[in-house]
C-alpha cells in the first residue's frame, strides 16, 4: 500500500462513494432507487395540473360535472397511488440509511484502527495522540454526515431539479430559457461563496484536531501544570488556539450561512421575473415553444410557475449541502491520509515456533505448547533448517540516526550470550533506550548488523521476534480491564495460576490481595488508583508471564522505592535467570552483577566491562558510581 502525494478533494469524495457501494452493493443501490422514486413521484403532480386545469375550464364553460368528475378520477387514484408507493419508498430508504450509514461508521473505524496497528512506531513518535483521536471523532462524524444527510439530499434534489427541467421542457421552452438565465445566477453565486468556504473549513478541521491535541496534553499534565503554577499560562496558550479555531469556524460558517438566503432570494425574484414574462406572453399572445405543441395558456403558466418555485428550491437545496461536502471534504481527507500511511514493512521470513528437541539434537516442530521454541528458518532452496531458541543477541557495527543527518549511534558492537546480563548506563540522551529499540525493530538500523541466535533480525518476522522479547518500559500503560488481564496482556494464552506465579515472582501479589477485588479489581484510566510503583510491578509481571528468552528492562525500577526495590529485586533475579537480559538502569547499584556493563557518551561505547573491572579501572564508570550520579 503506497500512500499518494496528495489526495484533492473530489478524489476524495469519490473514494467514500466508493466504499460505501463496495460496502453495500445490492443495499446501497436499493436506497438510491427508493430516493430516486420519491423524487420522481414529488414532481409528476407538474404533468396532471395543466389537465385538471383544462378539465376544470370546460366544467365551467359546459356545465357538465359529471364528465369532468369521470376525467379528472383517473388522476386522483393514480396519484394517491403513486403517494402511497413514494411512501413506502421513503420508509424503506431511511432505515436502509440509518443501517447502511451505521454499518459503513463500523466498518470504516475498523479498517482506520487496523490500518493504525500496522504503522510505525515512529509514527507515532511524530504526531500528536489528540490529532490521531480527532481521525476518529470529528473527521468521521463529518462522513457520518455525508453518508447519512447530505448525499441522499443531494440525489433527491438533483433528481426533482432534472425531472422538473425535463417537464418544463416539454411545456415551454421560452419559459425554461428565462428560468435557466436565473439558475445560471445560483450557480455562480454558489461557486463563488462556496469556493471562499472550502479552504476555511479544510483549516477548521486542522484546528479543531490542535485544540484536541492541546486539551488531551494538559489532561495528562495536569499535575506538572499544577506544581509549576503554569495554569494562566496554559489559558493563554489554549485562547490562542481556541480563537483561531473561532476565526477558520467563523469564515466557514459564514460562507455557508450566505449562500442559503442570497440563492432562495434569486429564486423570489426569479419567480416574480417568470409571472411576468408569462403574463406577457399571454396578453401578446406569443408563440409557444414545446414539446407538447399547446398553446401557451393560463393551464401552461399556472403548473410551471409552480414547477419554477419547486425547481429553485431544490437548487437552494443543492447549494446547502455544499457545506456538508466540504467539511467531509476536509475530513475524508484527513482519514485517507491516516489509512494511507505506509505501514510498518517486514519482509521476515523466519519464524517462532513450538518444537520438540531430541536427545540427539534433532528439532521437531509441532502445534502443542511444549515450552521449547525454534526459529524455523526457509531457504531460497527449498530446505528448511531449525534453530533454537537461546537468547543469543548480537549487535555487530551498528550505526543508527532517527532523522538524517543527525546520527544518534556510532560503531556500536554489543555481545549477549544467553543468559548473560548486559547493563547499559550514561547520561541521558547518550543512546541506551535506542539501542533496546533496535533490538525490537522498533527502528531498523542505518549500518552494521543484528543477529539473533546467529540469524539476522531482518530475516525475521517482526511479530515473532517481539514475541520472542519481554520488555519493562519506564513508562507503565495498564489497560481498562481487572488487574488479571492486565497481566494475562503479556502472554494471553496464560492461565490464572500462571498470572498469579508471575505476580508473586515480580512481588506484586502482596499488593494485588489487598485491592478490593484482589486480582479481579478493574483498573481504569491507566491504573490512575494505584501507586507509580504498584503500577510497575504490574507491568513487570506482565514481562514475566510472557516467559520469553530474552528481556528489555528500561529503567524498570525507577519508579519503585529503594524498599520496595528490594523485594522487586529478589523477584527480578529469579526472572532473569537463563534469560538473556539487557538493562538500562539509572541506580547503578542494580547493575552491580551485571555480566557486563556498557558505558555511552553521545552515542558511542566508551567502556565495557565487569562492575569490578571499570571500577578498577577509574574511569568514568567509576565516577558515575562514587559521585552525585549514583541515587540511594
């Protein structure tokens, strides 16, 4: 999927219409056809009055009512049918559209959601959470009412203005010129004043996504807005966006808002303008121009005025959903470009998967959960080789730079074996937690290689390498749902008993027994009622429930008391044991029993080594450890 240089506004307009058919194609067509027979049915009455007029006139001159009451029962019966028929149509039309508009809103947040998994995480690195939630909630409300307002006004409208033209066709031709010269009027004051709107509510849409973007920001910093006394500050900031959404909203809005009087005030002056050309034409006694071949009379111009007023006012109809279109316009677009990101690319091919080891070596894969993984790895010779799942990680040469031209890793080379302990430690910014997202994939690399059990990363699919990792973030994100799945989340194979191990592993089961609920208490906003440090251990349960080979702790107990460190830390080296682990710590009294601890400055491996080796050594390992750096 490529995502285009720019998409205009009617490309991306037609790409709704589109899915919505492709969504609904025997149902979508069904609805149009019920509005396109009401339209039909609402404009036939134009054809019936000039006959009943007619027939009324000889009642009057002959008398005879009984003939005129046997001509004109034939019209009432078939237009009473006919109106029975329109509402039945109508009926059937707005619940079509009432499911179908519904049904597509699903459809289109699915493939918009899912289309959001597959991206990367730079991504999301790179925009606003409250720009991507207006996506789904502005920019698809504007297409909620398009789908479900604006087009079936839009092809009812169009269909009576066309049908209505048709029919004053056939009864004047000289009459339908007077009236296209005043249609021609509409149009271009709608052009006009429309084409004055659209770049507005294109901006208004950008706007209201900043404000959501804003507001969302301060919701999550409202206790570093409160602690700094930065809330006048935060007002101001917000006004400024606030009010230049006021002004976008304003130029839109009043665009639109002119269009509907100045078009209905055409059409009065072009009904006045038709009343008396047609009187003119009925004391001077012009020739009629038609299809019907009448003489123009008072049963011609009574029916066509009344044609005239209904055709104008479905132009004015028209032109009010230019409003409508516009602001889906602005929104579709922005949806599109969402949907059109270029996801994540992953051309691994080599993949995790159950397996039986033999005595003798001999890998079988298998369907069962036997705790025993492989990489099963094809080649471009059609054989297929099996390889163990160690924990075996290695960085070999690596260079890395998130934007061009700004390098963030230089000629980095990091050795793991299984079940070794690799610390990584430095000032901040100096490239630890890149380095962890690189392992992941999160970021692929500029220069150098990775190799994972001897097989390079690029080889394998991204979701099974990651499965493949655990990983302890500084930052805990705990989801609605009990305390259990938020640990189930790790591994959702898991059992309870399974969960409840990896609680008390990580030592949050003393915690989790004392909630009201104990394991069955639902978190909500983020776990918001528990401590920073609950909250962590939760997450690093998590980790250990997955029970993967290797894990990424990044600054996992940073958040955590030094007393409450120590029980973690127990917990921590019995999870950690056979694993090949890597940790980024801040106290470096957690690294002491590192295998092998790193030390970055800008991006390059300044010094390696045991904690024994670098104190020895007194480099600055040793002066981050004796000086300020080191917090107990």
């Amino acid at each position: 999927m490529n995502k285009p240089k720019r998409m205009t506004d009617k490309n991306s307009l037609f790409r709704v219409i589109r899915m919505f058919f492709g969504y609904y194609p025997v149902l979508a067509p069904v609805a149009v056809g019920c509005i396109l027979f009401a339209a039909v049915v609402s404009s036939i009455p134009s054809l019936f009055i000039q006959n009943v007029i007619a027939i009324i006139q000889n009642w009057v001159e002959s008398g005879d009512w009984a003939a005129a009451r046997a001509e004109l029962t034939p019209y009432m019966l078939l237009l009473a049918g006919l109106y029975v028929l329109s509402i039945i149509a109508m009926t059937v039309q707005t619940q079509l559209m009432a499911y179908m508009t519904q049904g597509f809103l699903d459809k289109l947040r699915r493939e918009l959601f899912d289309g959001m998994q597959d991206l990367p995480i730079r991504y999301f690195d790179t925009h606003k959470f409250g720009d991507i939630m207006s996506h789904y909630t502005n920019d698809i409300d504007t297409l909620r009412q398009l789908v479900s307002q604006t087009l079936p006004a839009f092809i009812q409208s169009g269909a009576i203005v066309l049908v209505v033209l048709a029919i004053m066709l056939y009864f004047s031709v000289w009459m339908t010129m007077v009236l296209l010269l005043g249609v021609a009027a509409m149009i271009l004051v709608a052009k006009k004043i429309g084409g004055g709107s659209a770049k507005s509510f294109v901006e208004m849409q950008k706007t209201v996504a900043e404000n959501e973007g804003y507001i969302q920001e301060s919701m999550n910093g409202q206790k570093v807005i409160k602690v700094f006394c930065h809330e006048q500050k935060g007002v101001e900031e917000f006004d400024e966006i606030n009010d230049r959404l006021f002004r976008h909203s304003f130029r839109a809005h009043a665009f639109a808002s002119t269009l509907g009087p100045i078009i209905a005030n055409i059409g009065n002056v072009l009904y006045v303008t038709l009343a008396l050309v047609g009187g003119v034409f009925l004391l001077t006694g012009v020739p009629n121009l038609s299809l019907s071949g009448k003489a123009f009379g008072i049963s011609i111009l009574i029916p066509f005025l009344n044609m005239s007023k209904q055709f104008t006012g479905n132009v004015n109809t028209l032109s009010q959903q230019i409003n409508s279109i516009v602001m889906a316009s602005a929104g579709a677009q922005r949806v599109f470009a969402l949907m059109d990101e270029k996801p994540e690319e992953d051309a691994g091919y080599v993949t995790l998967v159950n397996c039986r080891e033999a005595d003798d070596g001999t890998i079988t894969e298998t369907d069962e959960h036997t705790g025993h993984w492989a990489w099963r790895h094809p080649h471009g010779d059609g054989t297929l080789t099996y390889t163990p799942l160690r924990g075996d990680v290695r960085m070999l040469d690596v260079d890395f730079a998130y934007e061009e031209g700004k390098q963030v890793l230089y000629d980095i080379s990091v050795y793991a074996e299984p079940g070794q302990k690799v610390a990584f430690v430095g000032a901040t910014g100096a490239g630890k937690t890149t380095i962890t997202n690189l392992i992941n994939r999160f970021y692929d690399i500029d220069d150098g290689k990775i190799r994972y059990d001897g097989i390079n990363v690029n080889k394998i699919k991204k979701s099974d390498l990651r499965r493949s990792l655990g990983l302890v973030l500084q930052d805990v994100n705990l989801f609605t749902g009990t305390v259990l799945d938020n640990i189930r989340y790790g591994n959702l194979d898991a059992t309870d008993e399974q969960c409840r191990a990896a609680a008390k592993l990580a030592g949050a089961d003393d915690f989790i027994t004392r909630l009201p609920r104990g394991y069955d208490t639902v978190l909500e906003n983020n776990g918001a009622n528990l401590s920073q440090g609950q909250r962590q251990l939760i997450s690093i349960a998590r980790a250990a429930v997955a029970d993967p080979p290797v894990m990424i702790l990044d600054e996992a107990t940073s958040s955590i008391d030094t007393h409450t460190e120590a029980i973690v830390q127990k917990g921590m080296d019995k999870l950690m044991e056979g694993r090949t682990v890597f940790v980024i710590a801040h106290r470096l009294s957690t690294v002491m029993n590192a295998d092998v601890i790193m030390v970055l400055d800008h991006g390059r491996i300044i010094e390696r080594g045991s904690h024994d080796r670098l104190i020895a050594e007194k480099g600055t390992y040793y002066r981050l450890y004796t000086g300020a750096f080191e917090l107990e």
